[in-house]
C-alpha cells in the first residue's frame, strides 16, 4: 500500500532503483539527496537511506563523488556486471519452456574464515535457480556447469567445491524430490498474490509519482522469483499455478508504467 515501506531492505531497494532508472548504467551519476527523496516516497526515512547508500559504498556497490558540497553516487563496474546477469534472469523467467536434461549439483565446504565468500556464492546460487538439499549441497535442475564454474573463480573458492551434472532417477517422484530443496506450494502462492496485487493497473495510466511507485514495488517484488523458482522442466513437473499470469503481468506493467515512472524518477534526482 502507498506510504508503506518495502519488506526488503533499503539496500536492497537502492539496487533495485538503481538497475530500473539509471541509464547508461556505466556512466550516469546520481544526486543523493534525490535518492533520499524517492527511498522518502517509498516508506523510509532519511537516516535509514543515507545509511543505505554509505553501507553499499562500503561493499564496493556503489562510487561516492563529491564536487563542493553536492554528492552524487555512480554504478561501480561489479554492480554493473551483477545487474546486467540479473536483467538475464529476471526477464528470462518463465518466457519458454524448459525440457528436461542435466541438472546441476554443487557442494561445498568454504571454511568459516571465508564466510563471506560463502554467503555470496549461497546468493548467488539461489538467483540461478539453485536450491539447498543437505549439508552444503545445492542442486539446480538445469545446466548451470559455466555460471557456477565462472562464479567459483570469481569469489576464489574452486578448491572448495565440487560439481556434478547428471539426471534424475527415472524412478523418483521428481515433485516430492524437488520439494526438498524448494518449497513449491508456496512459490505458486506467491505467484498468484503477484497477479492480485498488481493486476488492478493493468490498463490504467497512473500520475507520474504513482507509476514510479507501483512500477518499483512490481520490479522489487517480481526480481525475487528467480531466487524462488527453480524452474523445473515442465515434462516433469507443471509450472506452478499463476506463474503465466504473473509473468505476462509484470511485463506489460513494466513496459507501460516506464515513461511516467522514468520522469518522475528524473525529476527527484536531478541535482
């Protein structure tokens, strides 16, 4: 609802902001005290915003610039990089139908003393459609072999992985196999409350500060399915219920709510 803020968290939101309405990505600089002014108008305060942007500084996210007394923020080349690998498979999901082949299945032991490594490698995973199994096994029922190769290199981490493709015993209730690692009913729940919370727009030309709200809460609620939705081969196992609807919703809402939200998303920042 208007005036609430996101369950997520601001950084979050930064992220999501950032990749919607800063273009080109590359080069574009933000005032802050724009970015303060639209995290205000989607439920958070000032402190907890600027806080949000020093911490992504600090995780290498985001480039402060100061010139006089203004300050402005910039994409960093890894957030570029992450955003664009995320644009993939946000606007990817549930376009075609998958068939089944190999799936994909990683372990891993980091030790405690990279446990950050660990924490971006289990993120990372989840947004490709992996889900955890048991004791540091992961499984993903899709080829995955390059991205998790290329991502085991990336944290430094290869010599503590292992990886596997293979198929699934033909003599497996794959459903039941699979609602180990992903908690399917709730991923179709989720689908179908998507569909009712945002298909009252469909149609509808909303004033700019309205389209910039709602287009923002539909692409923060909608980027969380990848990390949700494995994907299953649709020979194997249906799609879950509503996910048609919700795909099809939040590419059309995305498409015509992104001048007027554009604008006002400009306007705010400008500085």
């Amino acid at each position: 609802m208007p005036g609430d803020a996101f369950e997520a968290s601001p950084q979050e939101l930064v992220v999501t902001l950032l990749g919607s309405y800063v273009h080109p990505r590359e080069t574009r600089r933000v005032w802050s005290g724009g970015l303060v002014a639209v995290l205000a108008e989607l439920g958070f305060s000032d402190g907890a915003a600027r806080i949000a942007l020093t911490r992504l500084v600090r995780r290498g996210l985001l480039q402060r610039h100061r010139e006089g007394r203004t300050v402005h923020y910039s994409l960093t080349r890894r957030t570029v990089a992450l955003l664009a690998d995320g644009d993939h498979r946000i606007f990817s999901l549930g376009r075609r139908e998958r068939a089944a082949g190999e799936w994909t299945v990683l372990w891993q032991s980091i030790p405690e003393s990279r446990r950050q490594a660990r924490e971006r490698l289990v993120r990372r995973l989840r947004f490709l459609g992996f889900g955890p199994y048991q004791d540091g096994t992961w499984i993903a029922p899709h080829d995955r072999e390059a991205e998790v190769v290329a991502l085991l290199g990336e944290l430094d981490v290869t010599e503590h992985a292992g990886l596997l493709l293979g198929r699934p015993s033909a003599a497996l209730d794959v459903r039941r196999f699979a609602g180990r690692a992903w908690d399917l009913d709730d991923l179709a729940a989720r689908y179908a409350a998507f569909v009712g919370q945002f298909g009252g727009y469909a149609g509808r030309e909303p004033p700019d500060a309205e389209a910039f709200e709602v287009r923002t809460r539909l692409v923060h609620t909608f980027r969380m399915f990848p990390s949700l939705d494995p994907e299953l081969p649709a020979d194997l196992v249906p799609a879950p219920d509503c996910r048609a609807a919700a795909v099809e919703l939040f590419h059309d809402l995305y498409t015509a709510l992104a001048h007027p939200a554009q604008r006002h998303f400009d306007e705010v920042t400008h500085g």
